[in-house]
C-alpha cells in the first residue's frame, strides 16, 4: 500500500489500484436507514432545510444516481430484499422485525444470501453495524444469525433497532428533570452543569468542561469518550454510588456482537468497545477489516450505518460537515439547546428535523472517513472529498432502506405517508453507484429500479448467475441492472415496482402494540409499527398494548386496559370521549404496484366507527407520479384518480381507465407469490423426508419458534412458537406434495 502527500502536506492512504487475482471488484455497500430520497440534494430534493452531506454528494457526481428507485416500507422486509432478491410475499417478512416476532417471520436459514453467493466466486464478506434480518429472540441460531447467512465477519448489532435513551444518563440524573438526551445538559439547563467528572468503567476519572462554544457539552463529551458525567464534581471527590454503567443509552451504549468465523462473543455494556458513538464504531470497524484484507482477493463490505433512526439523539459536535473545517477540527456551533423528544407543535417538528438532520450528517461525515482511510478516496485541501472512481478496484453501493419517519420528511414530500407506507415518501429511496467501469458518470438514471436488483446487480458484479445458482423452487424477483452502469442508452430493464408492508407472523396470530403518536393539537396517528412500548416512547408516541402508558392526561382517554388493536384504542377513544375525531389509523396492509406513469395503492385497514364497530376495510387509490425536480408529482391525499371504492372520479379517461385494470392484474398477480405451503420449511418445492429430518432435529434441540413451527395446538391454528407433534403431523400429511411457488412480475 503507497502513502501520498495531500496537497496539505498531511499524508492519506491511496488504495491499489491494480485488480484483485480474480478480476472481480470489490465491493462497499453502504445502507443508510430511514434516508429517504426527500433528504437527497444530489437527487434534486431535500426541501428548504437538508442534512448537508458533501461526501455522498461527491460520490453520486462521480458515478450514478438512480433516481426512480423504491425498496419496502420498513427497514427488514428492504434488508432482506436487498440480500435474497425477493420481495416480502416471499420472505414473508413484513414489518420491521421485533422480539415477538416468530422465525417463520424472519429470514430462513434456507434463502440464498448475498455473501453466500459471492463466497462461490472467491469473495471474503463481513457486515458492520445494524443487521434486523433474523435474531436474535425467537431463533434457534440467536446472536450468530450473520454467520448462519454467509458473513464471515459482523462487526455490530443483530436487532437492528438502538436502546432507548437512558433519561438518567447512567444514574446521576434525577427522575423528572430535564435530561431526555441521555447526558447531563449544558449549564442554561435547569440541573445541567459546565462541567464535572467523567467516570468510566474501569474506575479510571477525568475532569471534563465546556470551555469554548464549539465543544459539546460536558456530559456529551463525557459519553462519546464512554464514560457517565457527575455534574459539578472532581476525581477527587468519591465515586457515586449510583452510576450504573449496565444501562444501554440509544447511540452511545449499545448492545454489541462480534462474529469471526462464526466464532461470537456478545460485548456487555461495560466493555470500552461497546461504549462510544454508534456511527463512529461501525465506521471504525469496517475501515480495521478492509485495511487487513488479504490483497488480490476480492471483498464484500457491507456497512449497514443505523443513523438516522430512532432514537434521535445528538452526535459528536466534531462529526458535522457544517460545522468542521479541514483536518476535522470544529470551529462553530453548539448542541446545548437540542432536546430528544417532541410533543408535535411545528416547533417541536423544526427542532426534531434539526436533530435528524446532524445524525444523518454525522453519518456523511464518518462515510467520508471511511473512504479516505480505506484509500478508497483522499481529502482535498480545503477539507472536500476527493474520490476519483478509476483510482481504486472497489465499486461503491449506496442506497436507503426506506422512506423517512414522519417527522423527519423534507417539502414537499407527506410526512403523513412516510415509512411505514407504500406511498412515494415511504418508498422512494435514494440509489447511487460508482466506482472503476461506470459509464458515463454523473448521471441519472430514471427508469424504475427495486431494492431486490441489488442482489442480481451484486452477483453480476462477482460474474454469478443468479437464476443459475438458486433452484426452481426460490424464483427471484430482481432484474440484473448491471447494463445502466455500462450503457448511458440502456432501455428500461423493469416494467413493474412493487412494495408491500403488512404484519409479521407472532404466537398465536398476535400483533405489535398500538402506539399514538399527537399533535399538539389533540389529534394523531395510531400506528403498529412499533416493536415494543420503548419503541413506541423513542417515536414520541404512547403505548397502548401490554404494560400500557398511564395515557390519562391525554384527552380522558384513560388507557385502563391493554388493547391489541388500533380499531380498540378509537373505540374506547369514542366511548370515552363521545368523541366525533378519532385518531388517524395506519393500514394493516400498504400494498402499491408502479408503471412508468400510474401507481396503484391498496391499503387494508382495521378500523372502528360507532356504526359499524370494528371492521376490516379495503381502499384502492391510483396516482399519477412522476420524478420531476424539485417538486415531484406525488400520490398525496386527494390527488388519487378513483374513489376509495375503486369507481372513477370525474375526469376519469380512457388512458386511466387502462392503466387501472393493468395496475389491478400486476398487483393480484404479484400477490400470488404470497404461497406458504405448509410441511415445505425448507422451501426447496417439495415436502419430503428432509423437513422430516429437519423438524424432527429442531424439535431434539431447540423445539422453539423454527420455519417448522406451522400451527398451534389446534389443528389450523396459528404457529405458536413452538416446534412440536402438531407441526410434525403436518410434514407427515402433505409428504410427497410439490408447492409451486409463482415467478415474479417485472
């Protein structure tokens, strides 16, 4: 590896540019979550008041920007997309996975992943940061899932979602005060200090102070070095005893684990390497595995970046591109007065994005860093990025999860049809490529692209045949579009986009929770997306499943039970209330299906009204859409050509009524994907001696939640989390029986 002098003087890696012995490139791919294409200037958005990301912007004008790109709602049914070619009618993943949520809902042992393929191609592959496709809670494999799926190496966390906020910043602050960001405030806040020492594990203590307006506060500085803040006190002074350093605290102690070789070990929270931003440790990590990769062998980085989902919570003043000069120094700005919760005002939500806005900031930044420390790309004088793509053997993947959260959206995308929702904002998602063999670059591409390409796109790369390598029975639903990178001209590779968000499989046909995000105005939006009721809190919303908020306060609702739906939180909301104005119910099921010019969306609700009581309601809304910068034509509220029964409204054409019934067949025809044949936990076509084998070695071992646990007790009841007899008496009664799994709709 060669050192050159920057034009600053300084030194910086400059990566080998000659190819690996195989010929094959290698390959990063970054995953931002919860990014949506709305927070994108180099995609022509970003509304008024974007997150600045200058390193992203240099890598998408040195390669291509794939602007009509959608992946799922939620992060782990668009993960697993990502990984296996296949949409969630297939994975059966639906919703972003939680601890109730049973194997058959998570990613089988048995799909074909990624770094399963590339490994036939000679390729070494590791993941960094969060992973959210299976594990570790109701899975026979635990914490050691990335190993099962093909990663030879996992630097991070396996359910994907950060710890909630510890709101007693490790025992020194008082229940009821005003620390919602998880460290003592700076002194304008009531119980905050200047400064005071900083404890740490290991029994070690440093003052810490706020001296110049450019640091962070003392308990933030306090916490990104892995330490708790005693307010107003000096290592002199005895050690409270009440610091606690078991508690998580969102970004900055998190739940790590370490995989090598299948080899795993779970950090605790006291341990320094599990303690620290969490941006920077899946940064640090990822750049300690590439620079120690055998050279000629190709590799596989997956650098699944958490930021920016919940909790929001503020990063490293030094991380943020506008307030650092070159070197990385900083030199403006201050994070005294961000708080971590909103209450809904338009205050609230400005404050909110502002905070959203640094996490996702703090992420470009450290990407930056690990291009330039990789040797991938090299600082320019003036503290830009300088990423040449011919410079170095690796092609560069980066792509959002999902859409943003509500709160977060940028004008004029609807924040009220975000993540969670097959709307334009809960899908859109920005794709750039780059690297060595891009055609062309600084380019866009407009024709529509799905998360699931990734996977064809990353076998063309290692020279896979994808189709080749997996059997009949695991048709894939991703289009090879290696051909825009080579070819500026490329035609449309994909006729058809689909995605689809829906509830996961629980014991006992259950579901999440119902949570209620506000407004300050006494309304809000009753959702099920959130895993648990800590979820729920770091959204800023109010559980009403088990263990319910004291939610008394809020309008008489008087939560006196715990409820399992939405339609029951509005029911007892209207008896309570004699209220005319419930809260708003997000869909149990957001199905949309795209051509190049219509869009179809089917959402399938639960809902309560005071006559019909609690009923299942099904609505079709079409769309014009387009792509157009900066304000695209997007499927908002009243803006959809048919009423929600599906009969035309005024204006309605012969072209629309076309593209309707077309729309219509590609979603019912998408739809019959959605098989689960029962006895077939291998998925490999056919129910035969090996899921007898297979059920009869999980019930011998683990005898929990599998892909084998098919009913309940009863027969034709629900999976109830257990491998047993029953579901041994369904392989028994369908031995010999072929399932046909459809092929997909491009």
């Amino acid at each position: 590896m060669l050192l050159a002098a920057c034009d600053d003087g300084s030194s910086s890696r400059v990566a080998d540019a000659a190819p690996t012995e195989s010929g094959k490139p290698n390959i990063l791919f970054v995953m931002m979550d919860d990014v949506g294409i709305d927070q994108m200037t180099s995609f022509g958005y970003g509304g008024a008041n974007p997150p600045k990301m200058p390193n992203m912007d240099a890598v998408a004008q040195a390669g291509i920007r794939f602007r009509n790109t959608w992946a799922q709602p939620e992060c782990s049914p668009a993960r697993a997309s990502f990984f296996v070619g296949r949409y969630p009618t297939r994975t059966h993943i639906y919703q972003a996975l939680g601890p109730s949520d049973l194997a058959n809902a998570q990613l089988s042992p048995y799909e074909t992943t990624t770094p399963q393929l590339l490994r036939k191609a000679g390729y070494e592959n590791a993941m960094f940061g969060k992973f959210h496709l299976a594990g570790p809670e109701n899975n026979e494999a635990d914490i050691t899932t990335p190993a099962l799926f093909g990663w030879d190496y996992f630097y991070g966390w396996i359910g994907g979602l950060p710890e909630s906020i510890d709101l007693q910043a490790g025992g020194v602050v008082p229940g009821g005060t005003s620390n919602q960001c998880g460290f003592v405030p700076g002194a304008m806040v009531v119980g905050g200090a200047v400064g005071g020492a900083c404890h740490f594990p290991d029994n070690r203590c440093t003052p810490v102070r706020k001296d110049t307006p450019e640091q962070d506060v003392a308990g933030l500085q306090c916490l990104a070095a892995g330490g708790i803040l005693v307010p107003n006190a000096t290592c002199a002074d005895p050690k409270p005893a009440g610091l606690d350093f078991s508690r998580y605290n969102g970004y900055y102690v998190s739940p790590l684990v370490i995989l090598d070789q299948g080899r795993a070990e779970k950090v605790l929270p006291k341990d320094p390497r599990a303690r620290g931003y969490r941006t920077t440790i899946e940064t640090d990590a990822a750049i300690d595995w590439i620079n120690t990769r055998a050279s000629g062998k190709p590799w596989m980085a997956t650098v699944s970046y958490t930021s920016a989902h919940t909790p929001w919570q503020q990063p490293p003043a030094a991380l943020m591109s506008d307030l650092v000069g070159p070197g990385g120094y900083p030199n403006a700005g201050t994070f005294d007065n961000l708080s971590c919760t909103s209450d809904g005002s338009a205050a609230d939500v400005l404050r909110m994005q502002a905070l959203q806005n640094r996490m996702t900031q703090a992420l470009d930044t450290e990407f930056g860093r690990l291009l330039v420390e990789t040797g991938i790309a090299t600082w320019n004088p003036d503290g830009s990025l300088n990423y040449d793509p011919e410079a170095s053997n690796t092609l560069i993947v980066i792509v959002g999860d999902n859409g943003s959260l509500g709160l977060a959206v940028k004008q004029p995308f609807d924040a009220s049809r975000a993540k969670g929702t097959a709307y334009q904002t809960g899908v859109w998602v920005p794709l750039i490529v780059a690297g060595r063999g891009v055609a062309e670059p600084d380019r866009d591409v407009e024709h529509m692209v799905n998360g699931v390409d990734l996977f064809e796109l990353f076998g063309e790369l290692a020279g896979i045949d994808v189709r080749q390598e997996l059997p009949m029975s695991r048709p894939v639903d991703s289009v090879g579009i290696q051909a825009y990178l080579k070819n500026p001209a490329q035609p449309a590779l994909r006729q058809t986009n689909f995605a689809i968000s829906g509830l996961n499989q629980q014991a006992n046909g259950g579901r999440n929770g119902p949570c209620v995000v506000t407004t300050a105005a006494g309304g809000g939006t009753c959702m099920q997306i959130a895993t648990s009721k800590s979820v729920c809190g770091d959204n800023s919303g109010f559980w009403w499943g088990v263990g319910h908020d004291d939610l008394a306060p809020m309008d008489g609702d008087n939560a006196i039970a715990s409820y399992d739906t939405c339609a029951q939180v509005n029911q007892v909301r209207y008896t309570n209330n004699n209220a005319a104005v419930m809260y708003t119910v997000m869909p149990d099921q957001s199905v949309a299906v795209r051509e190049e010019r219509y869009k179809l969306v089917r959402n399938t609700f639960k809902r309560f009204d005071p006559a019909k009581g609690i009923h299942d309601e099904v609505e079709y809304e079409l769309y014009e859409v387009d792509q157009a910068k900066p304000a695209p034509l997007l499927d908002e509220a009243g803006m959809s050509k048919i009423n929600l029964d599906g009969t035309p409204k005024p204006g309605w054409t012969t072209g629309d009524d076309l593209a309707y019934k077309d729309l219509k067949g590609r979603l019912d025809r998408l739809m019959l994907s959605a098989v689960v044949c029962e006895g077939d936990g291998n998925i490999d076509g056919i129910v035969d001696k090996a899921d007898l084998d297979n059920w009869n070695r999980i019930y011998s071992g683990w005898s929990q939640s599998s892909v084998y646990d098919f009913v309940g007790a009863a027969p034709g009841s629900p999976p109830d989390s257990h491998t047993n007899g029953p579901d041994q008496d369904v392989v028994s009664l369908q031995l010999g029986k072929t399932c046909v799994y459809p092929s997909s709709v491009y």
